[in-house]
C-alpha cells in the first residue's frame, strides 16, 4: 500500500476532481463522450419550462388585464378602484411583454450558439 502525505493527498484529491470535472462537464464536438446526460437533462428540463411559462403567460396577462377592466368599470368613481385596476392593467401587460422579450431573446441566443 502507497502511504500519501498531506501535500500528496491534496494534490490527488485537486486532480482527481479535475479529471471528473472535465469528464461531465467535456461538450466539445471532438469528445469521445460527447455531452453528459446531466447537461442534456438539464437542458430539456429549462426548455420545458420555458415551454410552460410561455403557455400560461398570455391566458394570465389576459385573467390580469380582465380584472383590471372590470375593477375600473365596477368602480363606482371610486378613484383608488380606478387607479389600482390602471396599475393591475400596466403591470400585466408590462409582465407579459418582458416575458416575450426574455423568449425573443433566449431564441436568438439559441440560434446564434447552434
């Protein structure tokens, strides 16, 4: 058996995990392994709720615009009513359009790495 001291074992331990760092994280085309199944999981997994908050982002902005509409309408000329439905309106409609702009730029992000 090979007796290590302190200085040996911490620089085994530096180097092994650097040889197991480059071995998961290793996603250059030349690699014999190609990408590692955590990154493609990952990947998929930030993809799907991409996917999800895009679906239920226009059907909340519109429930949110909605409700603003009506709490201005149903108001009574009460002006704290009117003036919480204008911010209830902007404030959804701001939500949704960052959202958009966060999707427009992840895609073209996207197309410019592949």
């Amino acid at each position: 058996m090979i007796k290590l001291n302190i200085k040996n074992k911490k620089i085994f331990i530096i180097l092994l995990f650097f040889i197991i760092f480059l071995f998961l994280f290793s996603t250059n085309n030349y690699s014999a392994f190609g990408d590692p199944k955590i990154v493609n999981k990952i990947n998929s997994a930030f993809e799907d709720i991409e996917k999800w908050i895009l679906k239920i982002s226009t059907p909340a902005a519109a429930v949110a615009v909605g409700t603003g509409v009506f709490m201005r309408k149903f108001s009574f000329g009460d002006e704290e009513k009117i003036r919480t439905g204008k911010k209830i309106i902007r404030g959804s409609l701001f939500s949704y359009a960052f959202i958009l702009a966060i999707d427009l730029i992840l895609s073209a992000i996207k197309s410019l790495i592949s």
